[in-house]
C-alpha cells in the first residue's frame, strides 16, 4: 500500500468529522452531536496548542487519521503526547496504515527534546489494539483510567 503521511488542515475537516464518527459508533456505540463534533475538529485544526491532526492518504484520498495531544508532566519535566481519535477506513484496516501513523508521530516526537514519550489508552476488551501497541514497542502501565463527564451543571460540550 502505497501511503502519504500529512498535517490536517482545515480542508480535511469532513473527513475527520465523519471517521470520528465512526469510531465513536464502532467502539463505544455513541452517536456524537455533529454540531459538538465539528466544533471540536476545527478547534483542534485552528489551534496548535490544543493539539494536531495527522492523515494517512493513498491516492490523494484520506484512509486514516491519528490525533495527537499534550500533557505535561511535573514529574519528568517534559510533554507525553497522547495518541487519540485513530481512525483506518475500513478498506484499508491491516494494511499498515496505523503503523506508518504511529512511526510518524514517533519520529516527530523524537526531533523535538521537550517530548518525554508518547501514550494512548484503549478498551480493555480489544485484545487485537493491544497487541498491535505492543508490536510497536509500546508497554503496558500500572495507570488505570477514570473520569467525571459532563461537570455536574455543565452541558455536555463547551461553548
């Protein structure tokens, strides 16, 4: 599979809305507010410290995605990029598209000595993500995950 990898700009931004979606409904069974979604996606598209896209295409045509955001950590004194919103279209699921992402996240996180190391999380029930993580080197941790979503009082999306 012949791919290209590239920064999202804001042109992509259908593509993005519609592959997340998709995960949203393939993952969790959650039909995400199109309006939220879209709001979201530009934010991120219009605002660098929020975070970055990056797309696969083969043949001038969008087959997946990678999201990237920050986190700083006191304790290491450096930024863990988080890995998230990865998408592969479904025709072009075990082609290597999300090896040839993650490889290009890697090496950009690499070239730049404020980032510490990159991290994802993932439903625990699929054992075949796992496995693809481990094969690229990734290693479990001891963190588990929790979250309170809305805020008590809030809507379920920001302004």
């Amino acid at each position: 599979m012949n791919l290209s990898i590239r920064p999202a700009t804001p042109a992509d931004e259908a593509v993005l809305v519609a592959f997340n979606t998709a995960i949203a409904w393939e993952t969790e069974h959650k039909r995400l507010d199109p309006v939220v979604l879209t709001a979201g996606v530009r934010a991120v598209l219009a605002d660098p410290a929020r975070g970055f896209y990056t797309v696969a295409e083969r043949d001038e045509e969008v087959v997946g995605q990678m999201m990237v955001t920050f986190e700083w950590s006191d304790w290491r004194n450096g930024w863990f990029w988080w890995i998230q919103s990865v998408y592969v279209r479904e025709d072009a699921r075990r082609g290597g598209v999300f090896r040839v992402l993650y490889r290009a996240i890697e090496q950009r996180a690499a070239a730049d000595p404020n980032v510490i190391g990159l991290r994802l999380y993932f439903d625990l029930e699929n054992s075949r993500a796992q496995s693809t993580y481990r094969a690229l080197g990734m290693s479990d941790t001891t963190y588990g995950m929790m979250e309170v979503y809305p805020l008590p009082g809030r809507d379920t999306h920001v302004g």
